[in-house]
C-alpha cells in the first residue's frame, strides 16, 4: 500500500490580538481544517516551526483569517521539507 504525505500538528499555538479571545477557538479549528485540505509534497518532522507576526483585522471573517494563518505554516512547513530541515524554527 503507498502512503501519501501527511501533515500532522501535535500542538498548534496561535497568539491572536486583544479582544480575539472568543473567536480562537473557532479560528484554530479552521486552520486545521485548512491545513488538512493543503498538498503535501513529502515527509518532514519539525519539532517547531515558527512564523512572523501576520495580520489580521477585527471585522475578518475567522475563515478568512484561518486560512492566512493555514497558508503562512504550510508555505514554511514546505520550506523546510525542500531544504530538508527536520527542525524549523
């Protein structure tokens, strides 16, 4: 049987701006969700993987914030994978 390339998140921690706290949750579990849906190349293990601050407006949608959060880790995560990285920081 051949295995696809998948991506697996342990633990995902989003430090969102003041007055965000109500919609984390929601925004998190959408930027799994997104994540899920994204092409994965390779194979890669990453202890860490950290991203610059991206922004995000209050009257965003959380689908819409999710998936720039989704987007930044996957183009970063598949960085790392290229240059064959096993801890990205």
């Amino acid at each position: 049987m051949n295995q696809r390339p998948e991506f697996w998140i342990d633990t995902l921690n989003i430090t969102l701006p003041p007055g965000f706290e109500h919609r984390a949750e929601a925004i998190a579990r959408e930027t799994a969700r997104q994540l899920a849906r994204m092409p994965v190349g390779r194979s890669n293990q990453m202890a860490n993987l950290s991203l610059p601050a991206i922004r995000v407006g209050g009257g965003e949608a959380n689908g819409v914030i999710a998936r720039r959060i989704a987007g930044a880790i996957h183009r970063r995560a598949m960085i790392g994978a290229q240059q064959g990285v096993n801890d990205a920081d």
